[in-house]
C-alpha cells in the first residue's frame, strides 16, 4: 500500500474529542456519566432560526453558492459588526466558512509558510497547536501561569517576538480559562504590537459570553492603527446554540479575505445554503437571549467557583466568560486515590471518570499539565451532581 502523506504523521485526532469518545461510551454501557469535557451549550437555536431554514429548503437553496458567503450572511454578519461598533468593513472584507476551526486552518494556511513562527499564548485551544503541527509551523508558546490569571502580559509579548514571527494567536474570552481580558490589558499588548509586523488572529468566538459587567474589548477598538493586520473570527456555534451547523465567519483585510475565498473555491466550495440561511437568521435576530444566557453562565460560574473554594488542593482563577474553569490540581500528583497514584493530570481524568463518572479534559490537552478544564455548559442538576463527586473525589485523595 502507497505511504501516507507525510505531514500525517504529525496529525492527532482532537485531544478533547477523545475524552468526549470514552465518556459516550460508558454511558452507553449504562454507567452514570456526567461530562464536563465538550464545550457545548446546554440550549437549542430560537425557533426563528428553524423557521428560516425550512424556507430556505422550500426554496431550492441547494445549488452551488458564493464561496465569500451569501449576501443574506454577509450582510447580517456586517450588521452585527457595526452593532458592536466596528463599522469599518465592507463584503470585501468577509469570509465565511465551515466552523471557525476551518476559518482558522485555512487563515494560516493563507498566512503562514513552513517554518514561519507562530505565538501561542498558552494555555490554548487545543487545534492552535494541533493546526500548527499539521501546516509545519514552528510554535512559540508563551506560557502564563495561574499567578498571572492565564493572561499574557504585554512585557512577555514583547519578549517573545523575534523576527521569524509571523501570526499571534490572540482567544479572548479564552477556552479553557474563562479568562477575558480588560482594555487596559489589551491596549498594553496592542501598544506592543505596533512596533512589530506581525499578523494578528483575534478568536473572538465567545465575544457574547462575558460576566460581571467588564465587557468585551478588542485590539482594533483600543489600537486601530493595528487596522490592516488584524484578523477577527466569530462563530454562531457557542453563542446560538449551533455547533453542528458548521458556519465560522471572518473579517479583515481584503487581502486575507480574498485568500479564504479562494481557497473555499477549491475546497468546501460554499456553505450549504440551508445552513447560511439560519445562520443569518440567528446573526440578524434579537440578540437578547444573550443577556439570559450570561446570567445563566454566571450563576453556574459561582457554583463553581464555590466548589472550588471547598477544596484546599485547587487553585483556580476566576473566570468572566466563556463557560470553562481550569482549576490547577498539580498539589495531588503524586498523592493516592485509593490504591492508585495520581502521577499528572491525565490519571486524574481517568481515575475521576472511571470512579466517579464524571468527565474533564487534562490540561495537557491545552498545552498545560498542572490542570484540568471544566466545561460548566452542562444542565444545572448535572453541573450540581458532578461538583458533588468532584468534591468527593478530592476527599478520598490521601
Ligand atoms: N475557537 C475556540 C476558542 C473554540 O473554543 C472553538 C470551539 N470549541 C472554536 C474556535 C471552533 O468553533 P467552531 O465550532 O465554529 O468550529
């Protein structure tokens, strides 16, 4: 049999989607799962989103379609845009894909050479990395601790860049850490990133999910000069309840634009008209189930955060958006559950869901060993009864 690609070699299935795998297939043996592992919201699309969608099909959407996205999508994208204050774009600026995980794999594809460097504030999303490898990218992860609440500072972004960067990966708010950042914090890192040409991917997927009042603030609003490298992806999947609809938006220079749509063009071809349709719909809707939904998240948020403060071991920061806790656990490696040793966090996983049934992503998923993430979106009998056995698992660690 002829050899695989080479580059297959330095592919791996998704580290979260394995947990995930385990813990469906427990469940299917009749065990009692609970899973905090996949970062899916517990809600369903607004009927006005189905409703769009059967028009759609009603309507022979099924041909072949633009490749940048149809105007309907294009159109309600930029209008959600303006809303939120970045009124500069135009459709030339616009492309749509397949997920925002295609909008990323194709963005630096578009971007970057073999060998061109790419940051990586760390801990991260698990496919910056795995997208990274894939493409033959060389990878500098900046790590910050959960002294510095997961956040990179503007002093290590300084030192970090050399002149063979090419691409900052920036995700605020942040999956796994729930951390988002205040506009002090990012027009520090913008003030940096003046001095230094580099292209900036903002992953800004879970821009309608911050708590506390603190708001959502981006590098293009605090620093505009950094207008013509700044790449901003949206996604409908976290915040309509849409993850398996598959659609992934993106504006910046028409440039970058220009390349995803040419590479959809020999590619994916177009969004399936039916599934543009309801995104546009569910963009181009009311928008205020956003608020329940952040009151919702809060107060699973402080569940949690309580549950953490009951346990000595944790040290876990604060998180204001998104719906993942990364508490660090590392003060039990090396410590007994039962008869076992829990040498790192992927034998915390796996002891905590084989004893327990409850089921987290090690850290090491996200670049970060000493922790495990904690996917709050569950139902809020679930999150309760999973916090309990968390709780009791820690208990039971001598
Ligand atoms: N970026 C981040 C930070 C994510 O957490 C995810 C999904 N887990 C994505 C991108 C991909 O989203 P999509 O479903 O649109 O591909």
């Amino acid at each position: 049999m002829p050899s695989l690609a080479e580059r297959m070699s330095r592919a791996k299935p998704s580290a979260i989607m394995i947990i995930a795998d385990k813990a469906k297939q427990l469940k299917n043996d009749g065990r009692d799962i609970i899973s905090f592992s996949v970062g899916v919201p517990n809600f369903l699309p607004a009927e006005h989103v189905y409703d769009a969608a059967r028009t759609a099909l009603a309507e022979d959407s099924g041909q072949y379609l633009s490749g940048r996205g149809e105007d309907i999508l294009v159109n309600a994208y930029l209008k959600r845009l303006e809303a939120n204050g970045f009124s500069e774009f135009t459709k030339a600026n616009i492309a749509t894909g397949i997920g925002a995980k295609h909008i990323l794999f194709s963005l630096l594809y578009a971007l970057m050479n073999e060998g061109d460097e790419i940051l990586i504030p760390t801990p991260f999303w698990t496919t910056y990395q795995d997208i990274a490898d894939l493409l033959g990218l060389e990878s500098q992860q900046l790590p910050c601790s959960a002294e510095q609440n997961y956040k990179l500072t503007a002093a290590q972004l300084e030192k970090a860049i050399t002149p063979k960067s090419k691409v900052l990966l920036f995700n605020n708010p942040s999956n796994p850490t729930g951390m988002v950042y205040s506009q002090a914090e990012i027009k520090a890192l913008g003030d940096v990133l003046e001095k230094h040409d580099l292209w900036i991917v903002s992953d800004d997927i879970y821009n309608r999910m911050v708590f506390d009042g603190i708001g959502f603030h981006h590098l293009l609003k605090t620093n505009p000069a950094l207008k013509d490298r700044i790449i901003m992806i949206d996604s409908i999947s976290k915040s309509y309840g849409m993850p398996g609809w598959r659609v992934g938006l993106m504006a910046g220079p028409e440039s970058v634009a220009d390349a995803l749509v040419t590479l959809n063009s020999n590619s994916i071809t177009n969004i399936p008209g039916v599934v543009g349709a309801a995104a546009a719909a569910a963009i181009a809707g009311p928008q205020n189930f956003a608020d329940d939904m952040c009151r919702e998240f809060t107060k699973k948020r402080d569940e949690v955060m309580e549950t953490m403060a009951q346990i000595p071991e944790v040290s876990c920061p604060k998180p204001q958006g998104a719906f993942y806790a990364f508490p660090d656990i590392s003060a039990v490696f090396g410590r007994m559950h039962h008869d076992q040793v829990i040498q790192n966090d992927v034998d915390f996983a796996e002891r905590l869901l084989e004893t327990k049934g409850v089921a987290v992503v090690p850290g090491r998923a996200f670049g970060t060993p000493n922790a495990i993430r904690i996917s709050y979106a569950c139902k809020p009998q679930e999150l309760t009864e999973g916090l309990k056995r968390l709780r009791d698992f820690f208990s039971e660690i001598n």
